[in-house]
C-alpha cells in the first residue's frame, strides 16, 4: 500500500479560542458518532480529498496517487482520532510530509476543502469545532518539513 504524504494536510487546521482541551476532546468518543461513523468519515474524506485533487493549486500532490488507497488511510485515521474502533497504521504527519514543500497557499486550501466537505455532509457546529482541534496540533509537522 503505497501511501502519499499529503494525505492527512488537510487536518491542520487553526482553532478558533474557546474550543475544549485536546485531550479532553480526544478522549471523547461521541465525536466518531457525531461525524456519522465510519460512512460519515469516510464520504468526509472523499469529498475532501476529491476537492483537493481537483484543485489547479494543490493537484500536483495527487498526481501520482493512488486517491482509493489515500482514501482509505485518512478514513483509518479521522476514525482512529475521533474515537473509533479503527487503528491508523499510517505514518506520523512529520515522516509522511518531510520533503513535500508544501506552502501556505496549499495548505489554506486544503482547510477550506475540508471546511466545504463538514458542511456538505451537514457536520454540527460543535462536531466540527472538536474535530478541527484534534487536527490543528498536526500543523507544525506539515508545513514544516
């Protein structure tokens, strides 16, 4: 299984203040149900990745891909994360992006990819703030590799 290295950027992303702590966030396992499960995660991150790959900015990360197989790990991983009964046998975000050069510009879009996907798939306001503070802490080991 050939994994791309872009596969979990979208998950960095910058909280607003006022959300729960991490831990106390990662520890509760009613965000996974409140995300729809694994078939609420796994159409997420389809319509994220499928956004992203579109994109004339960030789709030179996806040419060589295998978009399924990109697919299924993050899927692995959103539901590791959030509490599920997955295990993420992914690589670390710091290994999977050293080398990419991702810029700004890349990045800013895939946290408005991934904005569009919770709000097509109808996330809650609160599952979606939860979820987007379990991602931010990724950031610094995706930009700056």
């Amino acid at each position: 299984m050939t994994i791309h290295p872009i596969a979990s950027i979208f998950f960095m992303i910058a909280v607003t203040s006022g959300c729960a702590s991490y831990e106390t966030i990662r520890n509760d396992k009613s965000l996974f149900h409140d995300l729809g499960g694994k078939p609420g995660i796994a159409a997420i991150v389809r319509d994220t990745i499928d956004l992203a790959a579109a994109n004339p900015v960030t789709m030179r990360h996806f040419e060589k891909i295998d978009i399924p197989d990109l697919k299924k790990i993050v899927s692995e991983q959103f539901c590791a994360l959030t509490g599920g009964p997955c295990k993420y046998t992914g690589k670390d975000m710091a290994k999977a992006h050293k080398g990419l050069d991702l810029n700004a510009a890349e990045f800013n879009i895939f946290v408005e990819d991934l904005r569009h996907a919770l709000d097509r798939n109808r996330i809650s306001e609160s599952a979606r703030n939860r979820l987007l503070a379990l991602l931010a802490p990724m950031k610094r080991d995706v930009l700056h590799q």
